[in-house]
C-alpha cells in the first residue's frame, strides 16, 4: 500500500472511532465524519442541540497535501498529530497548518535540549 494510502486509512479509522464518541456532557450533540478521499479532505464536526442552542462546531480538518497530512483545525484536548504519529505516521509528515509557516520554523523548547 503507498503512503498516501496508508494515511487516508489511519485518518478514516481515527475519525471512525471518535465519531462513535458521545460527549457527556452535550447528550443531544453527535459527530458527523465527512470525508472527500479524491481531494484528500478529512472533516469531524460535532453537531445536533444543547436546550435550545444548535452546535455545530469543526472537531479535526486534515488534508493531505504533497505527502504531507496537514492539521487545519483541531479543537480538542485529544490531540490529533500526537493520536496520527501513535498510529504510525512520522511526526516531520504532520504540518500545523494552523500555525503560521513563521512560528513552525521556530524550534520548539523540548528540541533543543
């Protein structure tokens, strides 16, 4: 299977297996997995009511672009780059993409030790 392939399989399982999360505290809100795997795009949003307020708000939105999976939107404590490279994809393919290319060339403390 080619890396690209690969990634898309890991991401559909990830995203699988935390749709199927039901969040304690929003018993009315479920997620909804919406992937376009011919333009490589990977969207978990959570929605549905909390009383009388709609929810519908980006958990993760991945893409894979250049073989690189590019992070544009993670909202939870869960971490989903640290979740991808559990699985087995190399923490250099993940791109913050949500942090400007200025700050990703910065070293993070913990790499100059």
């Amino acid at each position: 299977m080619d890396k690209i392939n690969r990634y898309k399989e890991i991401i559909r399982g990830v995203f699988e297996a935390y749709a199927l999360r039901k969040p304690i505290n929003l018993p009315g809100v479920h997620h909804q997995l919406i992937m376009d795997e011919k333009r490589n795009h990977f969207i978990l949003i959570a929605m549905g009511w909390q009383g009388e307020v709609q929810i519908h708000d980006w958990v993760f939105h991945l893409e894979i672009k250049g073989r690189k999976i590019l992070v544009h939107e993670d909202t939870t404590d869960a971490a989903i780059s640290r979740i991808l490279q559990e699985r087995g994809i190399p923490e250099a393919d993940i791109v913050q993409a949500y942090v400007s290319e200025y700050e990703r060339e910065i070293p993070h403390p913990s790499s100059t030790q």
